[in-house]
C-alpha cells in the first residue's frame, strides 16, 4: 500500500510537470481492498486489474519498474513505450492488460477461465476488478450471467468509490444497494468496508477460497471514497462534502497504520523508516527509466508485438532465403 501510494504521488507530480503522456489515474483511497485482492491470490490465478489498481498489480507481483516505464514510455517495458501507461500486463501469466470499456474485462476473464477449464487445468480463480459505473453497462450484465451459468471461479470485484466518474450513485442505479444486483444472477455477494485494512485481508481470501472451490462466481462490493479525481486532470469538485467527512472518507492507509499499531505489529519508528526507504525505492527506479530511451519512430517496427513475435517464430521453423520472392522482411 505505502510503495503504491508513494509511486503514485509521484507519478502524478511527474505528470504535472509534463513528463508524462496520456492520463494519470490515482488509487489513492483504495489501496487496502486492491493489495487484499492481489495478495489473496495465486501466481496461477487470473488478474485483471483496473486503473486505481496500482497496489494490487504490485501485490500481485508486477515489479515497480515495469509500471514506471509504461508511464513514462521506455522502449524496455512491458508495452515497449506503444500504448496506454495503464494498459500494461503480461497475458500468458493470468496478468491481463485491462481494457478501458468499463466491465469488459469481465468477459476476457470469462474466457481466460473457460480456456483454462477446457484444458483440464485445475484450481484456479480469476479476480475482474470494476469500479460502480460498470455495473451500469451491459458487458457488466452478459459478463456475470454468463459466470454464473457456467458456474466459473470468477471473484468480481466492485470498488463502490459513489461516483462513476461524476456521477453519483442515486443516477446510476436505483436499487438500494448494489448487493442487491448479485441475487438476480444467483450470484453469491459480499458486502466489506473497503477503507478497513483489516477486514479486507480478512474477506478476500475467503471469498477467493469459496470460489476456487466450486462455489460458483462470488462478488464482491467495497465501500469506499476516490480520495482525489477521477484522473489527474480532474479537481473532484462535485465529490459531495459530507462524503469527505463519513467513514467512507477515511484514508485506508493511516487505517492501516493504526490497526497494525493497535496489533503492535509496527511501530512508529518503523512506519517512517518504511516511508523513508520506500521514497528512496521509488527515486532510485524513476531515475533508472528516465535514463532509457523511448520508441524511436525511424527505427521501431510497430507491427503488433503478437504479430512480431508469430513472424519470428514462423520464420525461424522454416528457414527461407530471404532474397528469395516471398520470404519474410525483417
């Protein structure tokens, strides 16, 4: 939670100052149910993450470096400085890049875990993290029923941050409660205080564990405020007040401060030697790739990575001369 939250800072002040392209998008306020949802599952699973995700895709194993190339653009990332800095994964390991269509990776999840079922693959749980907006929208809708009749390990996570975008939960939906929605999927819900450090560790793993047992598709709503704009470019100005100052307001990390505190599992001197040397981690790396160089136009081939790397492998198991009419370029 502490590495996300200082990287992201720091993110942001780098986009301020111009040295970033593209939007910037904070999880600042939800780190405590994104780290909950990376740590409860495993390297086998399947996670698709969405932009406030900073902290579970390093909970899940992404190194800090691959985030800060993709936002600044070196060549040596994980999207080799091509594409969106929050669309960056590794597919192949069950870290998908996300799609920026609210609810859509819920259908890719889908099918990561059909694929996985047909080839006789066992015990694993796919986790599609969304935000309330994407309740609104059909993709959320075929998505879910589809997990639910086919009975699939999917763990959907809603982080109810009140606003989709700027708009507010009372002109998205007009049940009582967006648990409500799981009954008529026949989809089993959990209702967690996403601003509770503890009570997330607590749920996650349970309801991962539930459906990597054959319990079905679970969902998941967390209560919790965005704690700054929809993007950098937003001042969150229509964020009502009294949201700011409920318990949905709370900073999910000095909650979790305090709690491990309580539990005396730290104290105050090593939550600022943690800040201390976590600041530190993220110059040293922002530094690092500031260094390395970005696409250069002239001399990139901007064929799809995929379709680079099927030329390549085609082309190394059938040797052609490549003077010879039809051989592949290079």
């Amino acid at each position: 939670m502490l590495l996300a939250r200082v990287a992201e800072e720091k993110i942001a002040s780098l986009y301020r100052a111009g040295k970033i392209h593209g939007g910037v998008f904070l999880g600042r306020g939800q780190e405590a149910l994104s780290v909950a949802a990376g740590l409860a599952l495993r390297k086998s699973d399947v996670f698709a993450p969405l932009i406030r995700d900073g902290a579970g895709r390093l909970a899940f194993g992404e190194p800090l470096i691959d985030a800060v190339r993709t936002y600044l653009g070196s060549r040596l990332g994980p999207m080799r400085g091509r594409d969106g800095n929050v669309h960056r994964g590794y597919p192949r390991e069950g870290y998908l890049p996300m799609i920026s269509h609210l609810g859509a990776m819920i259908s890719v999840v889908n099918g990561v875990l059909f694929a996985r079922r047909m080839k006789g693959i066992p015990d694993v749980v796919g986790l599609a993290s969304v935000g309330d907006g994407a309740t609104s929208t059909g993709s959320f809708h075929e998505g879910l029923n589809q997990a639910a009749v086919e009975r699939l390990p999917l763990v959907l996570l809603i982080a109810n941050n009140q606003y989709a975008y700027s708009t507010p939960n009372h002109r998205q939906f007009a049940c009582r409660d967006l648990a409500d929605k799981a009954a008529g999927y026949g989809v089993t819900c959990h209702t967690i205080d996403g601003t509770d450090f503890m009570e997330c560790l607590r749920v996650l793993p349970a309801v991962v564990a539930r459906a990597r047992e054959g319990g079905g598709p679970q969902m998941v709503v967390a209560r919790l405020l965005r704690l700054c704009g929809h993007g950098e470019h937003d001042d969150a100005g229509y964020i009502a007040p009294e949201f700011k100052t409920s318990a949905l307001g709370r900073d999910c990390l000095h909650v979790a401060e305090e709690q491990m505190m309580q539990e005396q599992a730290v104290n105050a001197a090593e939550l600022e030697a943690w800040r201390t040397e976590t600041m530190e981690k993220v110059e040293r790396v922002i530094a690092r790739v500031q260094r390395e160089p970005a696409p250069d136009p002239f001399q990139e081939d901007w064929r799809a990575i995929q379709t680079a790397h099927l030329v390549e492998v085609s082309a190394s198991a059938n040797p052609v001369d490549s003077r010879a009419p039809g051989a592949p370029q290079p």
